[in-house]
C-alpha cells in the first residue's frame, strides 16, 4: 500500500499554457483575437479541471488553470463585445451611406 502523501504531486496539463492565452485574450481583448485566444485557453483548460476535480490532492497548478480560465472567459466577452461594436458600426455607416445616395441621388 503506497501513502499518497509521499508521492511527487504532477503539474496539471496545459496550465501554464491556459494561463498565457488567458491573459493574451485580456491583452488583445479589443481586437478579435482575443476573442479566439480566450476560446481556446477555455477549450485547453478543460482536461486539467476534469483532472483536478477527480483527485485534487494529486496535482498543482489549480490556481494557474483556474486564473488561466477565468481570463479567458473575460477575454471571450471582450472579444465579443468588440465583435458586436464592429457590426453596429457597419450597420451605422451602412445606413448612413444609404441615406446619403437617397438624399443626393
């Protein structure tokens, strides 16, 4: 019978690598690349939670992954916000440019 106590703790997978494109997604934010960085460093970050939560005192690395996966949800709203003001303003301009042709034309 082996003490689990004594055993190495393992790094979870792609904590690192979530927390990076967690904080890339908030940095790009305003441009819709962190809108796809935020999506993947949510996507990258779900083996490690799924690890964690089966056996927790076996891995380190939760508070990377967790902050990793709170940023990029932050980063996906960004993105997405900055997705919805680009098509407002396209449909503002785009209206603007059709009354203009009507009122000269």
């Amino acid at each position: 019978m082996t003490d689990q106590a004594s055993q190495p703790k393992q790094q979870l997978p792609n904590a690192t690598a979530t927390l990076v494109l967690g904080i890339l997604s908030l940095v790009f934010g305003c441009i819709l690349a962190g809108l796809i960085l935020g999506i993947v460093g949510l996507a990258i970050s779900k083996r490690g939670k799924v690890l964690h939560e089966q056996e927790p005192d076996k891995y380190l690395g939760w508070g990377s992954l967790n902050a990793g996966r709170i940023m990029s949800i932050i980063g996906i709203v960004l993105g997405g916000l900055t997705l919805l003001y680009y098509i407002v303003v396209v449909a503002i301009l785009g209206a603007a440019a059709f009354s203009f042709w009507d009122y000269f034309g």
